[in-house]
C-alpha cells in the first residue's frame, strides 16, 4: 500500500506539469482549463541514499524502494461546490488520498491564462481553501440532520456524535481546516469516517518560473502559508519536466547549473513524509534488500504485517539494528560483536532507520 497525495489548485496552475516531472507519464497538459478531467494516478519510488548505500554495501541482486502515490486531479474554481466547473466530481476524487499538496501558480507564462487573469497567489489559495471548507461542511450538516431526525425516534442515539460533529462544524464555521490534533484518538477515528478534506495535512507547492528560482522564498507566499501554518516547496514546473525527461548525466550537469541540489520529488516526499509523519524501515531477505513505509509509532508487530498478514499473526519477535550503525560497522558480523544488534518484542516501537528481520511461525 502507497500513501496517496493528491495534487490540487486552480486550473492552469501546473499541476499536471508537476505531475509529468514526478512520475515521468505523459498526461496531457494543455493550456486551458480542465485539460484534466478525471484524476491521473502514478506510483513513483521513493528516492533513499541510506538504501543505497548499504545496497552499495552489502551489494544484494535486487533492491525495492519503497514507494508514494501521486493523483493530478482537476482544477478546482470558485463556486465548484454548486457545481462550476467540474464541481463535486473534483471533490470525490481528493477525498482518496492521505495528504493534499495545493499546487499555487506564481509563474507569468503569458501563453498559459489564469483563469483569474491576475497572478495573486494568496488569493487563489482562499478560493480554493474556501471551496473545500464548504464541501466539508455540507457534509457534516447533512450528518447533522441525520442525527437530529434518528433523535425524535430515540434521544440516546448519535449524542456523542453530534457533539464531536458540532466542534468539527465550529472550524468550518470560522473558515479553518479542521485541527486533527485537537481530538483524541477514538474522536479521530470517527472523524476520518467521513473523509473529510479538511482534516487531510496540507502543504503548498509554489510554481514558479525559471528565473524566479533564485529568489525564492517569495514573501507573500511565505506570509499566506505562516498564517495557516503550513509548508512550502518551491519548484519551477516546466523546467523539472524539461529535466525529467534528459539522460541521468545530463541531468546533474544541468540541475548544477541551476543550482538544484536535488530534484522536486525529493523535496515532495521529504515535506510529504513530515506532515503524514511517515518513516522508513528496512528488510534484507535472501538476496532482497527493502524499503518500507509505516506511521511514526508503529508497533514491531504492526510493522510486521506491512510485510506480509502472516509474519504479523505469527509474529515471535524482531532482530534489529540501526541503518547508520549497521552501513558504520560494514557488517552483520561487526554490529552483533559491537553489540548493536537487538532483540525486540511485539510493543517496541519501530524508529526511522531501522533494519528488522523478523521471526514469526507460520
């Protein structure tokens, strides 16, 4: 299983450039509005030097990044929630993913319109942020009334929940995204059930042109961002497509000239990881060396039903050891005399970097 971002933002905004560099697909990406339509999916790999690095190491026959899903879904307008544009069908679709990434135009391309005409990205952040308050809200009234009409039939029924549904109403109310970490977690479970958007973690991705690269941060993108407490990536979408599609050589020669240290989809997942809370762990099985993503907190045992059902039912316990410590020694020999290697139960909490092989009777 990927975690899932989608992209979103206004139409002409870049997300289907983006798309194009991340993935390396050829989707259509035209100059008007609503050149995509229905959501384009690509599962792109995961860049890891700590993986690599002990691939160069312990040199297995094949090595397995993990992964994240990228969905490019149609551009959102003002009113879409009473049906402009594309309307709810735009709305279902970001429904699906784990985190949302708002693709913000701060280009000038004359031969691409705004929709707007004007480039204003604060503004065009409140468009569409207001759009999918709205959708949200409109789901939780109808719940509301739900709840209301089942009260008439008995007043023990929903009172929980319309409590829970009344503070969630309280942010979209007021025009905010809906603050996760301010209910607890059997509260949480029952917010998700209705997948709302706005309880999705968010950042932006700022589209900028070739020459603006040099002077990012912009200013009032980063003050708009403050506000709502959220990150920012800077990315110049033509010109990552432009390199995605050169040799590997090619690639690193131009990214220097540029003064890129690394491609967009580093800073994508590096950003993306950090607001789903994501982290890494490693497997090497046979000749198989792996990568896998789990949750921040994720029991031993958890993690090791993200292999496979079975290792988790059957699960004895875990071998363990850290990346670093492991690629410092140069072997498993060298870690198990330094001491670094570890036995862990079911409840240990797998961290970030850790290589586990996992005992488990079938």
């Amino acid at each position: 299983m990927s975690f899932a971002c989608g992209f979103i933002g206004l139409p002409n905004s870049g997300k289907s450039t983006i798309f194009n560099a991340l993935t390396s697909l050829a989707v259509p990406c035209q100059p008007y509005p609503f050149c995509t339509i229905d959501p384009n999916v690509g599962v792109v790999p995961v860049p890891d030097r700590r993986l690599f690095r002990l691939a160069g190491l312990l040199k297995p026959e094949k090595v397995v990044e993990t992964t994240i899903q990228f969905a490019d879904i149609a551009g959102l307008i003002k009113d879409a929630h009473k049906g402009e544009g594309l309307g709810n069908r735009f709305l279902a679709h970001i429904r699906n993913v784990d985190a949302t990434a708002h693709v913000i135009r701060a280009f000038t391309a004359g031969q691409v319109p705004h929709v707007y005409e004007d480039i204003d990205p604060a503004r065009d952040m409140d468009i569409v942020e207001t759009e999918i308050i709205i959708s949200d809200l409109e789901i939780v009234e109808d719940r509301i009334k739900k709840i209301e009409r089942l009260a008439k039939i008995s007043k023990d029924k929903g009172e929980a929940e319309m409590e829970l549904l009344l503070r969630v109403k309280g942010y979209l109310d007021s025009g905010r995204f809906v603050r996760m970490e301010d209910f607890d977690e059997a509260d949480s479970g029952i917010i998700r059930s209705f997948d709302l958007i706005t309880t999705k973690p968010l950042f932006y991705i700022a589209n900028v042109d070739e020459d603006a690269l040099s002077e990012v941060p912009v200013p009032k993108i980063e003050d708009a961002a403050r506000e709502r407490s959220r990150e920012v990536v800077y990315i110049c979408g033509k010109l990552e497509q432009d390199l995605s599609v050169l040799p590997e050589d090619e690639r690193a020669s131009f990214m220097e000239l540029y003064g890129m240290e690394e491609f967009s989809i580093e800073k994508i997942i590096h950003v993306g990881y950090r607001i789903l809370d994501l982290i890494t762990f490693y497997t090497i099985v046979g000749k198989v060396m792996r990568a896998w993503t789990i949750p921040r907190g994720t029991p031993c045992v958890r993690a090791a039903g993200r292999i496979h059902p079975a290792m988790e039912k059957g699960f004895n316990r875990a071998e363990g050891s850290n990346i670093e410590d492991f690629i410092a020694c140069g072997s498993e020999h060298a870690a198990r005399e330094k001491g670094l290697l570890r036995l862990e139960g079911k409840e240990y909490m797998v961290e970030d970097g850790d290589i586990l092989h996992i005992r488990f009777n079938v």
